[in-house]
C-alpha cells in the first residue's frame, strides 16, 4: 500500500486524529471562560453583601425573571417574589442602615460553565456579634446553584441553601405563606485579558497584605502602597509607605530574626473589584484570629476593607485603604487595646 494511502487510513482510523489540534478552546473562548467565572464569583459576593446591607431590591436582582430562591422560608419565584420575600421575613431596613450585628463570610466556590449555563456550589458561614461584641460562627452551610446567561448578564437561575451545622434541608421548608440589562460595551481579546489579569493582580494585593502582616514583613507591607497611598482606621490616618511602616514598627516592635507568627493571623473573603482602566476600586472582609490561653485559634475582630487601587509604574498599588472594624467596633478595640496596654 502507498505511503500516502498509509497516512490515510491510520487517520481515519483514529477518530479525531486528524482535528485534535482544531478541538483546543481559542483564545477568544478561553478569555470567555475567565470573564464569565469572574462574573459569577462576583454575584457569589455580591448575594452576601446585599443581604447584610437588607438591599432586599439589588439582591433580588441578581436573580433571573424566573429565577427560583430555595430556603427556610420556602420556595419563591421571580427577583419580585423574592425581594418581598425578604422584606416580609427580615424586615425592612431603617434609613442609613449600617449592619454591625451579622455579617456572611463567602468562599469555596467551584463553577462548571456550559455555554450559556453554570452550575455553582459554594459554602457560607453566618457570623454575629457575641454579648462581649466578639464576631461569633452561628451557621455554617453550603449553596447550590445554577445559573443562566440572561440578555448578556449572568443570573442565577436556581439557588438552593443547605445548612450544614445545623442540619437544614432546603426541599422540606416550613409552608411559606424592569426590562433587560443594557449589553456591555464590547471589548477586544486582548482587553478583556488584561481586564481579567488585573483583576487577579488585585486579589493577589488584597491577600498579600494579609499574608505580610502576620509575616510582621513592614517593607513588604508598606511597599504595596503607591507613592501617595494612605491607610485609614476610624480618624486615623497614615500617608506614604514610610510612614505607614513606621506605624506597624511602633506597634509591634522590630521583627525578630527567623520570626514564625504563632499568635495570630488574618482571614481575608469576600473579595469584589470594580475596574476602571488604570484605577480600580475594591471590597473585601478580613477576620482577625488569635491563640487562647489555651493555645486554640478564636476569632477577636470581623471588619471590612474598602480601598482603592491604581496601577504606578505597571503595577498595581493600594491608593487608599480605610480599614472599618465591625465586631468589636473601632472604639471598642481602641478601649480594649488600651487596657492591654496597661
């Protein structure tokens, strides 16, 4: 048999010998990808700061026409029957609502995308505020989801919640008594790649800082503010790396040689960026864990970041950090620092 007749039949005898390399995603559909699972992530977090804010009306919207809520207070249908859902249960919020008694911390999610559809599992825990104002686990839980492309926006198109501790089935719930999204404007390729690569850039910053503070590292942690940056708690402010470094050596002391923090360390979720060309703004919870006197990790304080950040020197920075404790409130820690201080 020729060579050619050879070649041939070994082709057609291994199905999709021949168009193996065309069945790899192009760059387009892989850009794709990434865009629509930063989307979701980005509703996953959205879901819980709407709640904890009772925004009853943007939470609901995140929900499809049709979207279905599955839960404690049963099945409902539609953002409309959803956000009276809410209100009914919850009640609704006083003007200027600030929540410092609950918050939802968000994480684990893992999203398998079908086209124009996902499906989503996450998991949840619900903090409070204990009597003595420490943030306090009450439940812990897992969310299913699936989610639906509507008029170019995803939505979620199904979201059951599951307690884990307690146990809580959401198919045996007690008896529960606008127009399209505007489109986007359309980028290229390479834009919504560097869109998607700042946006990891961010998330690394926001974890970086956690991860430097408890290495006691104050050059690391100073040099990912920008030359103007500014860190805030309460009326407190600092301005450049220089000084903000000189403020974490006056606290803590200098870093002793080979330094293991053994003591404490911070949690950073629920992680949302905005993005605006070479500025971005972002959202994100820490919780603050320390060893007992019996040596086990405690949770001691639950804030949230707001920051916002801009690219100096094709790098991005923190321009201003306000760090907002919650639970206990900026003046409470500053009473209960104080008395460790004496």
């Amino acid at each position: 048999m020729p060579n050619r007749m050879i070649v041939l039949a070994l082709a057609l005898a291994v199905p999709g010998a021949a168009t193996a390399k065309d069945a790899s995603p192009s760059l387009e559909q892989r850009v794709q990808r990434m865009e629509d699972e930063s989307a979701i992530r980005k509703i996953l977090i959205e879901y819980g700061a709407f709640l904890d804010a009772k925004d009853y009306h943007a939470y609901a919207g995140l929900f499809a026409r049709q979207g279905v809520w599955q839960g404690g207070f049963g099945t409902f249908t539609g953002p409309a029957a959803i956000e009276k859902m809410l209100t009914d249960n919850l009640g609704a919020p006083e003007p200027g609502f600030v929540n410092k008694a609950n918050f939802h911390l968000l994480s684990n999610p893992i999203i398998e995308i079908d086209g124009d559809r996902a499906h989503v599992t996450s998991k949840y825990l619900f903090w409070t505020r204990s009597a003595d104002s420490r943030p306090t686990p009450l439940l812990a839980g897992r969310y299913v989801d699936d989610f639906v492309r509507e008029n170019g926006q995803w939505k979620i198109a199904r979201r059951a919640t599951w307690g884990a501790i307690p146990f809580r089935d959401p198919n045996e719930p007690p008896a529960a008594g606008g127009g399209p999204a505007a489109a986007p404007t359309a980028l290229s390729t390479d834009q919504r790649l560097q869109r998607a690569e700042d946006h990891l850039a961010i998330e690394r910053v926001i974890v970086d800082y956690a991860e430097l503070l408890d290495a006691r590292d104050f050059d690391g942690y100073a040099a990912l503010f920008a030359k103007d940056g500014t860190w805030q708690t309460g009326q407190t402010v600092r301005h450049g790396p220089a000084e903000i470094k000189a403020m974490l050596a006056g606290l803590f002391g200098p870093t002793p040689k080979g330094f293991v923090n053994g003591s404490d360390y911070h949690l950073v979720s629920n992680i949302e960026v905005d993005l605006d060309g070479d500025h971005a703004k972002a959202r994100s919870r820490h919780l603050m864990m320390i060893r007992d006197e019996k040596g086990h990790p405690t949770p001691t304080l639950a804030g949230y970041y707001e920051d916002e950040f801009v690219r100096e020197d094709g790098r991005w920075k923190i321009l201003h950090r306000i760090d907002h404790p919650v639970m206990p409130t900026a003046e409470e820690w500053t009473r209960e620092m104080a008395k460790l201080r004496k």
